[in-house]
C-alpha cells in the first residue's frame, strides 16, 4: 500500500526538507534585500550629504561675492563725492538767489548724503514739461 506522499513521489522526510530548504532560502533573499535595503540608504544618505554640503558651500561664496558688490557700489569715490557735493551747492545758491537771502554755512556731506546728493537733479536743467509728455491730454489741457 503506498501512501499519498509516495504517490506524488516525496515522503514526509523530504517535504519536511524542501520546506526548511524553502525557508532558508526565503530568509536569505529577505537578508538580501534588507542588506540591499540598508546599501541603498546609505548611498542615498552619503548623496543628500554632498549635496547639502555643495548647497552650503556655494551659497557661502554667492553670499561673499554681493556683499562685496553691494559694498562697491554704495562707496563713492572722492571725485563723485566733490561732484555731488558740487552740483548741490550749485543749487542751494541758486535758491538762495531767488529768495533773496545768504544766511547758511559750508557744506560738508557724510557718505550718505554724498551718494543722495549724486541723484539730486536741478529743476532747472529739466527741459521737458508736462505738454511734451504724451497722452493724457484732456487733463493737461
């Protein structure tokens, strides 16, 4: 009389066996990729790192470079200085001339009011009136 198991060609001892040899091998590809797994995330982990760490290094040296280009353009030489420090006297007598009175000390300007000073425009050198702007015409009229 042969059993079910001999029928299909394995006994009980070798089911048993496949089943532990199965297990040991779905263990071992579990290991794998958990190995794998843990490989990757470390390469993964190592390339944030480098990349956080060119991110900072670059933004350093962007940083570096406009603060010294904003510091180069808010310092005005000694020639623009006395150029401004010129045209705004030039105007302050004109000023002084239409009203008729001369009661005001030299100019000294610090820094600040130097680079001001270099934007101020005299109305008077203004060429351009509202009629020469286009547009607007019924308002202008």
């Amino acid at each position: 009389i042969c059993s079910s198991n001999n029928i299909l060609g394995t006994s009980s001892s070798n089911t048993s066996t496949l089943s532990t040899h199965s297990t040991r091998h779905a263990t071992n590809r579990s290991t794998q990729r958990t190995k794998t797994g843990a490989a990757e995330m470390a390469t993964e982990l190592v390339v944030n790192l480098v990349q956080i760490g060119l991110l900072t290094v670059a933004s350093y040296y962007v940083s570096a470079w406009l603060a010294k280009r904003l510091k180069d353009q808010s310092s005005m030489s000694s020639a623009d200085s006395a150029k401004a420090q010129e045209r705004l006297e030039k105007l302050l007598n004109s000023r002084e001339e239409e009203d008729g009175r001369r009661n005001r000390e030299s100019l000294t300007l610090n820094q600040y009011e130097a680079t001001l000073a270099s934007d101020v425009i005299d109305p008077s050198t203004i060429t351009t009136t509202f009629r020469d702007i286009g547009g607007i015409d019924h308002i202008k009229a």
